[in-house]
C-alpha cells in the first residue's frame, strides 16, 4: 500500500520535479555557493513543512524532487524558495555587478512525478554523469 500523508481533512501524495535556472544562464553554482544554496534550500524546506526528496545543483541550473501538501500551490512553493535563497545568497556572497539582486530567472520547469517516482529520482542522481558523457561524445 502507499504511504500517503495527511492533514486534517485530507491525505494526499503530491510530488513535483522542479528545475530553475540562474539569471542569464550564467554558472553561478559552484564551490562553497553551492554547498551554501543545498543548506539554504534544506533549511527553507523544513521552514514550510517541504519533503525535499531529491535534489541537485549543477553550476548552471537546479533540479529538485519536492513533495508538499496541497494548501501549498506550485507557483507559491517555488517562488518562496527561489525569493528566499536569493536574498540569503547575496547577503553572503555579495554580487560584484552593481549590487544586483536578481539571481534566478523568473521562469521555472515543474511536472509532476507520479507512478515515475524512482526514475525521476535516478534522473536528477545522474545529471553530473549525463553531462559528462554529453560531454565526451561532443569532442569524438
């Protein structure tokens, strides 16, 4: 049987696979922003009561597996983790290019994981070694 969750006059199972990208597509994720973004993002998740299931930060963009309950619409889960994480980013890490704030894109890739749930999951496991083989198929 399937574990779904509850609240008090629902149980629901809601998982979404969310991808973001940073302003311009640029590789700001890497080093110590990127351990600090997986820290910011855990942390976020636990504030809203957010089942970070799986998730991955590559220097150009984001993938993540979020599970949360249905009081919470898609657009207001991402908007508040991608306004937040931001905001904490650039206090730490402050952008050398006037000041500017914006860090993400104001689009963002979500679809929602069903019965696919483990291969989604593999999916964003294997990005690093997608992209290394996309890479050296690129250069025979």
């Amino acid at each position: 049987m399937r574990d779904y969750k509850s609240l008090a006059h629902v149980r629901w199972e809601c998982k979404f696979h969310i991808v973001w990208v940073p302003k311009y597509r640029r590789k700001k994720l890497y080093g110590k922003v990127r351990r600090r973004f997986g820290e910011i993002t855990r942390d976020l998740c636990r504030q809203k009561g957010v089942e970070l299931i799986e998730g991955h930060a590559k220097s150009d963009h984001v993938h993540l597996c979020l599970s949360f309950p249905p009081k919470y619409s898609i657009a207001y889960v991402v908007g508040f983790l991608k306004g937040k994480s931001a905001i904490r980013l650039h206090r730490e890490f402050p952008s050398k290019e006037r000041g500017s704030k914006h860090f993400w894109i104001r689009g963002y890739f979500v679809s929602t994981v069903g019965l696919d749930e483990k291969k989604v999951r593999e999916y964003i496991r294997d990005q690093e070694k997608a992209d290394k083989q996309q890479m050296e198929f690129d250069f025979e």
